[in-house]
C-alpha cells in the first residue's frame, strides 16, 4: 500500500508563505501528482497538478500564488505557497491524479491568521 507524507505546514500570517513538501513510497515518475486542500468543515477540493512532462495546472484561486514542482529521484512533490490569505487555510494532502490512491496521507495544516 503506497504512502504518502505531507509536512510543511504551519500557522503564517497573512502574506506570508510556506512550501509544502510530499514523500511517496513509491515511484511517481509515471503519474499525474496533484494537491488537495480540505478547509474546516468542507470536503475536500483540488489545488494544483504538475503532470510528468512537468507541465503545470492551478486552481483559479491560487494561480499565481501557488507553484507546485516535482523531485521524481527523491519521490516528492512540493507546494510553494506565497501571499497566503486566510481563506487558504486548512488541511493539504497530495496524491496522484486524476484517479488517487486509495490511501491518503495525514496531511499537514496550514493555518493563515494575523
């Protein structure tokens, strides 16, 4: 069963940034890799995809702000988060897409408050 670990996340303040980074247990060169985010009390949504040739896909709400990369010899995805806004809080997980794995990481928080 595949594994992922998200970490990176934290509480910043308004503005402020965060990269975001996603350890698979296994090999990614060959899939689609998104970000997903689940705010409190909402079910979870897209973010952001990099597809193998590393072409890259964004969520209206964070193109611009966001920019997700891939490392496939370390088997991680990262997510660089700039002029965070509250609204872009909550739980961030990744996974392959457009069909993820069964099995999702814990995920990592991420809190934007003053």
């Amino acid at each position: 069963q595949v594994q992922l670990v998200e970490s990176g996340g934290g509480l910043v303040q308004p503005g402020g940034s965060l990269r975001l980074s996603c350890v698979v247990s296994e090999n990614i060169n060959a899939y689609r890799m998104s970000w997903y985010r689940q705010a409190p009390g909402e079910q979870r949504e897209w973010v952001a995809s990099i597809v193998m040739s590393g072409s890259t896909i964004y969520r209206d709400y964070v193109q611009g702000r966001f920019t997700i990369s891939r490392d496939n010899d370390k088997k991680t995805v990262y997510l660089q988060m700039n002029s965070l806004k509250p609204e872009d809080t909550g739980l961030y997980y990744c996974n392959k897409a457009p069909i993820p794995w069964t099995s999702w990481g814990r995920g990592t928080q991420v809190t934007v408050s003053s």
